[in-house]
C-alpha cells in the first residue's frame, strides 16, 4: 500500500467511525517533487482524495495556479455543504499537512514526505478524474481564478 492509500485508508476508517462526526472542511496543503507537466494530473489526483476524505462529491472547484508558477490551489464545495481548500506545490520541502474538520472533532496529520514515494496514481475513476484535469488546465491557461461547475 504506497502513502497515499494508506493516508485515506486512515482518514476514511475514523471518518466512517464518526468520531469527528460530519466532516465540514478540508485543508490539504502538499508539496511534492513533480514536474511541470504532473502538476496537474497530481492535483487532479488530490482533488479526488479530498472528495473521499469528506465522503461526498464537489460540485463547484474555484482554481488558482498555474504549471508555470508550479502551484495550484483549488477552493472546492461539496454535495453535502462541507468545504475544501487543496494546495499543490512543486518547490519546498516535500510535506503534507491536512486537516479534517467535523462538527464532533478534528484530525491533524502532518507530516515530511522526504522518505516516501509521493506519486499519486491515477485514482479508480478515470473519467471523474479526466474532467477534472479538463477544469484545471482551462483554469491554468488563463492564469485567473475560474469558477467551474463540476456537476
């Protein structure tokens, strides 16, 4: 199991005990060592772990970033009103620091990614995860926040 199933594997078993109760809102900041050209097939990636963390859909992705810059942030609403704010970065000390809000408690995970592979691969909907590359490289090309429907 490679770092990232293992990380949702966590979050998912204490999500589905309820001991946070509902997940609210969603803050995954990363730093990992990818190129220009995986920066978005990465971030689309990170979008799809936020989504089954807090156990539901988003519905609208506010996009900031570009490949250029090597930083992509997102702003993402969900089906069942919780929030998520998902940063990407290709330069700094390769990190993940998230936090999962509910309305009964919280999980802080932090932690240094220097002895891990921290590729992501590609996740079990390809076409959910396709649209979302989509989304992303119109929101990059134009260098602007664009708000996008995900529905």
């Amino acid at each position: 199991m490679n770092y990232w199933n293992s990380l949702e594997a966590t979050i998912t078993t204490a999500v589905s005990s309820e001991s946070i109760g509902q997940p609210v809102f969603l803050r995954l900041t990363t730093v990992l060592g990818c190129s220009a050209d995986e920066i978005v097939s990465q971030f689309a990636n990170l979008i799809l772990l936020s989504s089954k963390c807090l156990g539901t859909t988003p519905v609208e992705l506010f996009v900031s970033g570009n490949r250029a810059s090597g930083h992509l942030t997102a702003i993402a609403e969900f089906e069942n009103s919780a929030t998520a704010i998902i940063t990407l970065s290709r330069y700094g000390q390769l990190k993940v620091d998230l936090a999962l809000y509910g309305n009964k408690g919280s999980i802080i995970h932090s932690e240094s990614l220097d002895f891990f592979d921290c590729t992501i691969g590609p996740g079990e909907c390809e076409r959910e995860r396709d649209k979302l590359i989509a989304h992303i490289v119109e929101s990059s090309n134009k260098n602007i926040a664009v708000r996008m429907e995900v529905r």
